[in-house]
C-alpha cells in the first residue's frame, strides 16, 4: 500500500485479476461464491468505496486467480454492473463488462422445492426470460424465478 497524509491506496497486483464496480452489498457474496475465502494467494477486498457512476462500488483484486466461464458466468448474475480486468505483468491485458448469458447452466437452484432437480439432485438449466430484473425460467419445473438462489 503507498501512504500520504490523506489517502492510502490499493497497491496494484503483479497477475491476476481485478473485479471492479461491484455493487457494495455484494463485495462478500463475490468473495464467497468465487472461494476466495479459501486461497492461499493475496486478495484485496474493499467496500464502500465511492464511484461517481455507482454511488458505492466494490473492488476485489485477486492475485494469481484468472476465472473459467462458470465463475464468471455466477459474477454476471450477483453482480450485473462489474467490469472483469486481467492483469498480466503489472498491465491490463483485459477488459470486460459482464454478460448475462441466454441459459443459465449448473450454477442456479431451482426454488421450487418439489422440482425435478432438487428432489433427485440433479443439474439444473434455465432460461433467460429477462435480463433487467434478472427473471429466469427452470426447463424442468417452468417455475419463474427473480430470486437466484447461486449453488456454491
Ligand atoms: N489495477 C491493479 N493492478 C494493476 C493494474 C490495474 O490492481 N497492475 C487495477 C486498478 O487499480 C483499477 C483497475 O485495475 O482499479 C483498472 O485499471 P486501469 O484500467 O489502469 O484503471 P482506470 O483507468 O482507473 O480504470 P477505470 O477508468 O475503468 O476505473
Ligand atoms: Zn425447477
């Protein structure tokens, strides 16, 4: 971390990758869903932190750490607004914003308790009915869903 007497700001990391823009109530769901709890490698996590386009953001960089599709694609649906850097040798080597994908596979549970997948425990697959509110349909149960239940 540098230091002066007003600031003290986030040191940059050497590999891996920066979240930035999350929404701020959801800085430790990401931390969690993406097992970063778990890692031996250094993370940097801060909350709150002000954004002229957000309000309040957070940002989790992540040394060492590069993401599959299925994290990436569980980071779209618990935080829509994140923008996904790849950092290589000190540089941003990529830049992305989050995409919701058509079809939600694997990561989702269905909510309705008597559906198919949950009573033999089986991999789930939905469809994407509306992206604003996030609504997905399960293929099994066609139950429609805005609360998104992520399997962790
Ligand atoms: N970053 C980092 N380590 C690096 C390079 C960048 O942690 N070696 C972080 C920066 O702190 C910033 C984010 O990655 O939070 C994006 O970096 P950059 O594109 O250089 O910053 P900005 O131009 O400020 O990006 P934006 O305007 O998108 O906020
Ligand atoms: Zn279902």
């Amino acid at each position: 971390m540098t230091t002066n007497n007003k600031e003290l700001i986030v040191k940059k990391i050497e590999n891996g990758t920066v979240i930035d823009h999350i929404p701020a109530d959801k800085v430790f769901s990401v931390v969690r869903i993406l097992g970063l709890d778990n890692v031996c490698d250094e993370i940097l996590i801060g909350t709150n932190l002000e954004s002229k386009k957000y309000g309040k953001k957070g940002i989790v960089k992540a040394t060492n750490k590069f993401f599959a599709k299925e994290e990436i694609d569980k980071l779209s649906i618990i935080a829509p607004t994140a923008t996904l850097i790849t950092i290589k040798n000190y540089e941003v080597t990529d830049k992305r914003k989050m995409e919701i994908p058509n079809e939600i596979q694997k990561i989702v549970r269905c909510i309705n308790p008597n559906c198919i997948t949950n009573v033999e425990e089986m991999d789930t697959t939905f469809s994407v009915v509306e992206k604003h509110p996030l609504t997905i349909q399960c293929h099994y149960c066609e139950k429609t869903m805005t609360d998104i239940k992520i399997k962790e």
